[in-house]
C-alpha cells in the first residue's frame, strides 16, 4: 500500500476493461471477409477467417479493430461503476497493457494512439489521469509484467492467466484473474471474479 493510504489498482485493457463483443464479426464484414452467417464470437471468428482466407485475413481484421474501429469496443459490463467505486474507495487506477504499437497487417495502424482515444472516450480515465502518466502500453507480455513489477500496483486484474505465470510478475501483487466466462477454473491466481461487480466488492473489502 502506497502512503496516505492510496492503494493502487493495475488493470488490463484489451477483454478486461474494453470488451468487443460483436466488433470482430463486424469489421470482418465492412472488409468483406466474412457473412452475417460467419460466427460472431472473436475466436469462432478467426477460425472461419484463417481456413476461408489465411491468416493475413484475421491479421489485417485484429489490425482494424484494435486500431481504428476500436471505436466499436465498449466498457466491459460493470467496469465503469466499479472503478467509481474503487475510486471512492480510495484506490488509484493504472492501466498496464500490451500490444504492438503498429499493426502487423502492413496498414501501419496506431494501436497505442487508439488505446489512449479509447481510454478517454470511453469515460474509463479522464484527460488528467492519461496525462498524469496512468497509462503503459507495452509491446510484450514479459515487458508488461516487467512494468507492473515496476510500478508494483497493490492487486492486477487481468483477463489472462498467462501474465500471472511469467516469470517476471512481482511477489506480493494481488492477482485478479477476470474470468467473465468461467474458462479459467484453475489459473495461478489469489483471487477469480466473474464481473466487475465482483471485483469491486473483492477489493473493497480488501479481502
């Protein structure tokens, strides 16, 4: 726990503050590499793509919705009153995520300027909080867990299991394994949660 009795909160953002749902499916067809009979969920999705089209087609489809369609994404259900909540509670927010800061589709499209946008937009951090430097993108997962053993938040909440098994993920952070669809019942992880409801009352109750 920092001085004053700030405690702070490191979160993901790709599936764990920003949630897709249909946007994949979506660009998929404004690129018109897919049908409305395409499965809609992200990895039904890519599967489809990479047998109807190779992989470049979901490359240059992920390149577009981490980039400028991201537009599409919306705050994953709960997160925005759960992070009000925190806040109240006395808790400083930090996002630590990774992706490339270019696309890999040969578009070239900002990935970490679209994140930021997003952020903002999105109600998740206001103008103050990005400029205060809350945000770290990183361009590997060894690098993201790297950051947070730097900045050595109280708890991470993360989507993926993965970063809580790298090697460089600090001791003593609290992992938060945010596991929307109960796909992860034995991940290396202090605590699971189904929602952001759940996470909040977690981590309010310092439990």
């Amino acid at each position: 726990m920092t001085g004053g009795g700030t405690r702070r909160l490191g979160v993901d953002l790709d599936n764990t503050l920003a949630c897709y749902g249909a946007a994949f499916h979506a660009v998929a067809t404004e690129m018109g590499l897919a049908t409305p009979d395409a499965p809609s969920d992200k990895t039904g999705l890519r599967d489809h793509l990479r047998a109807a089209h190779g992989n470049t087609a979901w490359t240059r489809v992920q390149g577009r919705v981490y980039g400028p369609r991201m537009t599409l994404a919306t705050p994953c259900p709960g997160a925005l009153d759960a992070l009000a909540r925190l806040r109240a509670a006395g808790w400083r927010l930090m996002v630590v995520s990774h992706r490339t800061a270019l696309s890999q589709d040969g578009a070239g499209h900002d990935l970490h300027g679209a994140a930021r946008a997003w952020l903002r937009v999105s109600g998740v951090m206001d103008a103050a909080a990005l400029d205060a430097g809350a945000v770290f993108l990183e361009t590997t997962r060894g690098a993201k867990a790297a950051r947070i053993a730097a900045l050595l938040p109280d708890a991470f909440v993360d989507d993926l299991p993965e970063l809580f098994a790298e090697p460089g993920f600090p001791a003593g952070v609290r992992r938060v394994l945010y596991d929307p669809h109960g796909r992860h019942p034995d991940a290396p992880a202090d605590a699971r949660v189904h929602t952001w409801t759940q996470a909040a009352a977690l981590l309010d109750a310092g439990s």
